[in-house]
C-alpha cells in the first residue's frame, strides 16, 4: 500500500486541525511529527503536548519521528501522548535494540531511522524486529532541501534486502519529496513518502491530491 505521511512541520500552526483534515479528506492515511531537540539536529520542534492537543482531531495513524538524542527516555511519553508508530535513529540510540523492545513492550510499532550517510549494515541484527525503516533523503534538521540522489540507491538496496530476508517492511522516505518525483521514489522501493512543503505550502488539498493521483497511477498498473 502506497501511503502519505504530511509532515506538519511544515503546516501553519494557526490552522494546525484544519490542514490536518484537509489532507486526511484529500487521502492522507498518516500525520508525520518531527521531533527535534536542537541537539541531534540544530532545530527544536515540537512535543507531547501537540501531539496530545491534535490526537482528537483524527484517528489516522501518527507517525512519530523523533530526532532526538537518547530517544529511549521518551518512548513511553510519546506512547502516552498519541504515537502509533514511533521512529527513532540508529545514530542516536547507544543500545538499538533496547530502544526497540521499549516501543514494542508499549504497544505500537517500531521503525529506525538511518541519515544519508549512515550505511544500511546498523540493520543487519535488528531488521526483523522492525515494522519501518526511514531512510532520510536529505540530512535531518531543516524542511526545504532537496533529495540527495544516491539515497534513492539505498532505498533500493534495502527493498532488495527485505525480499530476499522474506520481510514485507514499509520503507519510508524523508527529505525533498514532492509529486513530481514521487514515482521515481516509489519504483526505488518506498512505500511510505514524507512530504512537508509539497503538501502544506499553498493549497492543501490540491498538493495532497496530486500525490493521491502518482498513487492511483501506479498501484493501476
């Protein structure tokens, strides 16, 4: 299943609900959370409480990405706040499969994160523990840049990977996706495409629906 996940950082906050809602209409079947620190990445985001405050307004899935340091001390935080699908990055975690059996043992799924240059080999022992992986595109920390092509070859080598481990892992991608490379992605092997600025900056149900229609296009074939 190919799914959308808006990053609502990159959404106007003065109308956080109603952008949400118009992306969920449009065909948004996830809602993207960046949580940064301002020390794993230079930017601080968001947290709990937006999560909290929002959680009522729609019961698609929340697809918690955190860009944290020691992201192990907030799991069950995030959990408690929302969170169905909590992300957490290799490079911040001293013990990766702890942090994973943390998410586990609070009920909601698990994904890892890896920054573009961060090679898929962290995976080899904890693959199969994981419902998601998140490759980054672009370097985590600003909305706005643009995809770093070798990525798309990572995406690649891990579908390759999942195949013949027999895992049918969601693959989501982060970082300069929009609707016009959205199908170059997807053949690369994501299922799961990020958007920020291609989805919240000008018309909201517009942009949201031209990523339904790559979507449509392909899974037709």
């Amino acid at each position: 299943m190919l799914i959308l996940s808006p990053s609502i950082l990159a959404a106007d906050f003065t109308k956080l609900g109603e952008q949400i809602n118009e992306t969920v209409q449009a065909g948004a079947e996830y809602i993207h959370f960046d949580v940064m620190d301002g020390m794993f990445v230079p930017q601080i985001s968001f947290g709990m409480p937006v999560l909290e405050t929002i959680r009522g307004c729609t019961d698609k899935v929340f697809d918690v990405h955190l860009m944290i340091e020691d992201p192990g001390r907030y799991v069950e935080a995030f959990a408690g706040a929302g969170a169905d699908l909590i992300t957490v990055h290799a490079e911040a975690c001293t013990h990766l499969d702890r942090v994973i059996q943390q998410i586990r043992a609070v009920g909601k799924k698990a994904g890892v994160a890896l920054n573009p240059a961060t090679p898929l080999s962290v995976l080899d022992y904890v693959l199969d523990e994981l419902d998601m992986v998140l490759i980054m595109t672009v370097n985590p920390g600003f909305g706005g840049q643009k995809l770093i092509p070798y990525c798309l070859q990572k995406v690649r080598d891990l579908r390759a990977v999942c195949e013949k481990r027999g895992l049918a892992m969601d693959i989501q991608v982060d970082g300069g996706i929009k609707a016009s490379n959205a199908r170059e992605v997807i053949e690369a092997g994501a299922n799961v495409l990020v958007g920020g600025s291609a989805v919240f900056s000008g018309d909201v149900t517009a942009n949201t629906k031209a990523f339904m229609d790559v979507f449509a296009g392909l899974e037709a074939l």
